[in-house]
C-alpha cells in the first residue's frame, strides 16, 4: 500500500488556522486588535514596530509592551457520507508579543527597537477515532518571531522603518496509518522538526495633516525549511520494513504582506482607522517532501495546494472616555485563499466577518493596560481531493487579549 505523508509542510500555515485564514495572524497588539488588527497609519505604541516600522518613528518615549491572547477554538464536522459529528479538542493556546521601543531623548528622531512574537503558535486536536483520523489526529506548533527594527523620521510628517525577521519554529504531527495489527489498533505516524527562516519587515508613514495620516508596510515571504525532521512509525510488524524511521526535508513558504493603512482623527475624542492586507498566497502552490529512506510505500511527495492571492479588509474606531480611559470597536471581512477541493482538516478556511471590542486604562503616566475582545464564526462545506473527505466544517473562535505597557 502506498502512503503518501502530505500533510506535514501545513502545521506552518495552518497554526492559529481559526484566526489566520490563510492571511498573517494579526495578534500583535492590543490596541490594534480592538479594532479588528487595523491602525498601521495610526501612531499610539510600540507594536507599530510589527504593524508598519514607518510609524514607529513617531512613537513617544522609551518604552516596553508585553501582550498575551490566549484563543479558544471549536471546529465542528459534518461528515457528509456516513452523518458522523466530530468536535475539535483543541487546548487554548497563547501568543504573545513582546516589544522594546528605545529613544536616545524624547526630541530623537530616530528610534531603535526589537519585537518578539509569534505569529503562528497552537494545536489541533481531533478526538483519536474520528473519520479524519488518517489525515491528522494531532498538530502542534510552536514558533518565535525576532525582529530587530530601525525607525527613522525623515521630517516631521515622514518616517521609515525597517527590520530583520528571524523566524525559528517546532513542529509535531501525528496521524493514524490504515494498517491493523493483531490487536486490533492502528499504526501511527508522529513526525517532529525544527524549521527555520528569514525576512524583513519595511514601512512608510506620512502625516498628511493634523488629522489624516497614511501608511504603507511590506513584510517579506518567509521560507520556512525543515532541514532534519524526524519520522516515527509504529506499524504491524509485518510491514515495518516499508515504514522506516528515519529524518526527512521540506521548505514551506509563508507569504509576503503589503499593507494599506490610514488615520482619520475626527475630532478630540474619536479616531477612526482602515487597513487592506494583500497577501501573496500564490506561492503555495505545491508542498513537497524528500525522506531519507524511500520504499515502495514511502516516497518523496509533490502535492498541488494551489492557494491564491487574497485580501483582507479590517476597520475600526478609539473614543476618548475620560482622561485615563479609551474604549475600542472593530470589524473585518477576510477573503479565504483555500480553493475548493484543497480544504483540510488542518484548514478548514472559509471567507469570514470578524468583530473585535477593546479598551486601555492609563494606571499612571507611565503605566498603561490594554484588553481586547476577538471573535469570528464560519462555515463552509468541503471536499479534498487527496484525503476524499467531504463534509461541512463549522468553526467559532473567541480570543480575549491583555498587555502591559510601560514608559520611561
């Protein structure tokens, strides 16, 4: 029997798959976040140092920002053959972002900083016998993002940005083999990895005055390689010469992002803000695998994913409560590059509305607390070609996010 192992190279896409949507996870602000990921053009903190390095140039003060959205996903599937229900056991999971603004003096007009945070970071978990049980049972991924930034104002009302990404992630994968041995039970395959990569994160802020300001960022494609992953298989005996364990490589690409931003201060107690993220899915077209040890039941793999460019459309509000007080609204529609016949269970994407709520509370001159609220729910009826599952998945994701912000 031949068994092809396809579906490792999508733990990099498919982590925090119920907030990504194949776009970038934007979990890297609070504020941002409470506005539905939007405020690339809007000048407020340190996580600018992510969203556009351009605007980071305008950041006040030295400062730190330390965030946490722990996500709560469900996915439920309707297999449309046999009517079976299976229901996700997914853990919650916890990116974080962490980011150091420093200013030389308040008049500086250069700014220097560094930004961790991990774009990608969960796992999918599908109860051990469901129908899906040959395509995956378990992903989990972990990934950090370091982003070492420059950001400079050219004059008053312009400022540019750049930074280095070095990306570093840990992977694992289990799946069940359709081969039964005498007791019964089915073999297993449990693949691990290290990958890594690099990129690069510009942007440019202009101030076009007091009260319009825009933004344009680009975060770079990222080559993700796995150069000695890890392949475990436990199968009947008869057949273990045909599943040897052994290391294996694969690259994985995750997308380069241009980024649309701008700022509208309506007056002193509202601000309103939009971005458009273009994301160049295209690049995944194929996922491909070479293991070290080939047999007639284990070879080195070319599937088509054939993902498309796509984008994402976020908008959001900030009103002026009080003097310690800011209060924050959002919604998004994003736009699935997943085509019909490539849907996983790893990806069950689908276009979708997203709605955010968030708030800040300045504890003192210095101290500020941030909070956001995100939620999305979607459906969509499926079929893959390589796994022949068809059914519906429904998915709901609620992520409330806090952060810390200190000045100096």
């Amino acid at each position: 029997m031949k068994i092809k192992y396809y579906l490792f190279g999508l733990i990099f896409l498919s982590v925090n798959l119920l907030l990504s949507q194949g776009f970038q996870v934007n979990l890297q602000g609070q504020k941002q976040q409470g506005m539905a990921s939007s405020g690339s053009a809007f000048v407020q903190d340190e996580s600018l140092l992510f969203y556009n390095p351009g605007s980071a140039a305008f950041v006040k003060k030295t400062g730190i920002n330390l965030g946490v959205t722990p996500t709560i996903p469900n996915t439920v599937y309707l297999d449309s053959t046999s009517q079976t229900i299976s229901r996700t056991e997914s853990p919650v999971s916890t990116p974080f972002a962490a980011y150091a603004l420093y200013s030389i003096k308040d008049s500086s007009k250069i700014k220097m900083g560094l930004a961790v945070y991990t774009p990608f970071g969960s796992t999918v978990q599908w109860p051990s016998e469901w129908i899906g049980r040959f395509a995956i049972t378990k992903l989990q991924l972990q990934t950090i993002f370091f982003q070492p930034t420059v950001s400079y104002q050219i004059t008053n009302k312009i400022g540019i940005g750049a930074g280095f990404v070095l990306a570093t992630g840990n992977v694992n994968l289990k799946k069940d083999i359709p081969l039964i041995n005498s007791s019964r039970n089915y073999g297993t395959a449990e693949l691990n990895g290290k990958a890594s990569g690099y990129g690069f994160n510009i942007g440019l802020y202009t101030k076009a005055s007091n009260k319009l300001a825009f933004a344009i960022s680009y975060r770079s494609q990222i080559n993700m390689k796995v150069k000695d992953g890890n392949a475990v298989f436990v199968v009947p005996e008869g057949v273990a010469v045909n599943f040897p364990n052994g290391k294996f490589t694969s690259s994985l690409p995750l997308p380069q992002v241009v980024t649309l931003g701008t700022h509208y201060k309506l007056n002193e107690k509202i601000d309103l803000v939009a971005d458009v993220n273009y994301v160049g899915w295209k690049a995944y077209d194929t996922l491909a695998f070479d293991y070290e040890n080939n047999t007639a039941s284990l070879l080195d793999t070319k599937s088509p994913r054939l993902y498309k460019n796509t984008f994402a459309f976020r908008t959001g509000c900030q009103y002026l409560l009080n003097e310690k007080t800011q209060l924050r609204g959002g919604i998004a529609y994003g736009i699935t590059p997943v085509q019909q016949g490539y849907v996983t269970p790893e990806t069950p994407d689908a276009n979708r509305w997203i709605f955010t709520t968030g708030a800040s509370y300045f504890v003192t001159t210095h101290l500020q607390i941030d909070a956001s609220l995100y939620f999305t729910e979607f459906k969509r009826a499926a079929v893959n070609y390589e796994t022949n599952l068809k059914g519906t998945f429904k998915t709901a994701v609620v992520a409330p996010g806090l952060s810390i912000r200190y000045q100096f």
